[in-house]
C-alpha cells in the first residue's frame, strides 16, 4: 500500500464493541475515509458536487460520531458506477 493511500479492505471490526460515540480515528477506520476527509467535511460543511461528511456531535469542544448515524450515512451514500 502505497503512502497516502485507502487500504484495499476494511479491517475486520466487531462494530458493536465500539463505543457509541466515535473518535474522528474510530469513524476513519470503520468507514474507510480518512482523518483528512472528515476534517475538511467538517471545516467546509456540505458542498456541491462533494459527498457530505457523516453526521458529528461537538461536546465540550470535542468532535464525536454517533456510531449508528454513521452507519445510516454509510448506507445512504450514493454508490457510482465505474465506467
């Protein structure tokens, strides 16, 4: 894998040992997106032409993820065809 890159296949993860709010690294890891991704989603907000970021909670200044949100966001995304 070369630097910089998505790995091919996601790590094998037991979803419901997760905690219910996730890290930035956690939600990274699960969704095969990366930490950068999910800053810029996050500073930019929503985007035309761009795939949204997952939904997010801030508590006490701190970014977090409900789990299952972005497990619907993972679900909802568009899928595109590769021609």
């Amino acid at each position: 894998m070369g630097r910089g890159k998505a790995p091919r296949e996601l790590p094998n993860i037991d979803f419901d040992s997760l905690p219910h709010l996730l890290n930035e690294f956690q939600c990274a890891l699960i969704t095969g997106i990366s930490v950068a991704f999910l800053r810029l989603s996050r500073s930019e907000g929503p985007r035309e032409g761009r795939t949204p970021g997952p939904p997010l909670v801030r508590i006490d200044g701190r970014i977090r993820y409900p789990k299952e949100d972005v497990a619907k966001w993972v679900r909802e995304l568009p899928r595109r065809v590769a021609v």
